[in-house]
C-alpha cells in the first residue's frame, strides 16, 4: 500500500491504539493493509506490543490510592528507554534495518509514556529519552508570556546529526493541558518537536526533539492548547 509521507504519519500515529484493539474497523482495515508493505511500521509495532502485554495485566482495581512517584522516576525511565534504544538501533543498522532516529524515538516514548501513566499515576507526557549526559549542550533564555505561571528552571539545545532536542526543566504548565513544542526555522516554517502534559506546580523534565538542523533553526516556542505562545526563545 502506497501512501504519501503525511499519510505514513498518521497511520503511524495509530499504531498504539492498533495495538491495544481500540481502533474501529474501517481504521483496522487500513492500518493492516499498510503495514503489509511497510517495513518500518511493522518494526514500531513489535516495539508497542511487549508494553500491550504488561497492561493486560494491570489490575485497575488496584489503582485506588496511588502514591507519590519517587524523586527522578521520570529522568530514570527515559534513560533506561534511551539504553534499550541505542542497543537496538545498533544491531538493526548493522543488520541495514536502522530506521530515521526521531521516528523510532516518538513511538518508544510513547509506550514508555503508557506505563508511567498506568503505574504511578501520573504522566511524564510525550518527552523523548535523552542522550547520554556527556553530550554537548547550548544553554539558552526563554521568555514566558505575560501573566502565565510557567517558570522555566533551564532550557538547553542539543545538536544532533539528524535534528535539534529542546531540554527544558520547568514548572507552572497547567495540569492535564496538552503543550506542544516547535521550531521556526529560517524560512519561517514551523517544525514540530512533540508534545507533553502539564503537571501543575511540580517540576517536570522534557525532552522534545525535531527533524531540523540546529543551523537552520532561529526560534524555539512552545504553545498550549488555543495555539497560544507560553513560552518563547529566539535563537
């Protein structure tokens, strides 16, 4: 099956339901009909499956008083997503499987995302795993918009072969709303960098990442749910 590149994405986009059978027929039909001529989905959705198998045996009922998460819990479980991934990206490019790293990168997070959210309670959100701490970072300044809450504790570039992360340490984004990160870059398009929850008043890390080169990028923003701009910084 033959679709253009927005349509890969949004059969992508759906393989997490596909998996947890929460997809009506119509939408089946196709997501089966694409993945029989794509290799790339076909390897996303073995990496979904194992974490499908973990919540059948999840007992809601358990979940009554849930407790408070440990400190670092989040920063743990995207580190050891982070190993599990750069020892798979390693056999599958050495057995020419290797797939564009921001796609692979979107869909563990995903799932990683899922069982935070059912274990503890709480979601980190749609960050994506961090580099090693030895890679290189750019700190930068972001404004936060006039009244808004947010504080921002640090943000910080890192600048990957295949695109640039935004790491930013922050706290004040409304609970439960969704935020969106994206980069401008210099011939004005908007790139996306992903998506996150708000926490409220705690402190959360995100780790958001984008296609674009850091050469080519001059703005970072991160909008709510309107498309309003929360938090900005010119690069």
């Amino acid at each position: 099956m033959s679709v253009s590149e927005e349509g890969h994405r949004e059969l992508r986009e759906l393989l997490g339901s596909y998996a947890l059978g929460h997809l009506p027929d119509d939408q089946v039909a196709r997501v089966r009909a694409h993945l029989d001529g794509c290799r790339a989905c076909r390897a996303d959705l073995d990496d979904l499956l194992p974490v499908v198998r973990r919540l059948d045996a999840v007992d809601a009922d358990a979940f009554g008083d849930v407790p408070a998460p440990p400190p670092g819990l989040g920063d743990d479980i995207w580190q050891a997503v982070s190993r599990e991934r750069a020892q798979r990206d390693a056999v599958r490019e050495s057995a020419g499987r290797v797939r564009t790293r921001p796609e692979r990168i979107r869909v563990l997070a995903a799932a990683a995302a899922v069982v935070v959210a059912l274990g503890v309670g709480g979601a980190v959100g749609r960050a994506t795993a961090p580099e090693p701490a030895s890679v290189p970072t750019e700190a930068i300044s972001m404004r936060v918009a006039p009244g808004d809450p947010v504080s921002i504790e640090s943000a910080d570039l890192v600048a990957h072969t295949w695109g640039v992360e935004l790491r930013i340490v922050a706290a004040g984004f409304t609970e439960g709303e969704t935020f969106r990160a994206s980069f401008r870059t210099d011939d004005g398009a908007l790139v996306p960098a992903g998506e996150f929850l708000g926490v409220g008043s705690s402190r959360m890390t995100c780790f958001l990442q984008s296609a674009s080169l850091r050469e080519d990028v001059t703005q970072v923003l991160v909008t709510d749910e309107a498309g309003t701009t929360v938090v900005s910084s010119d690069l």
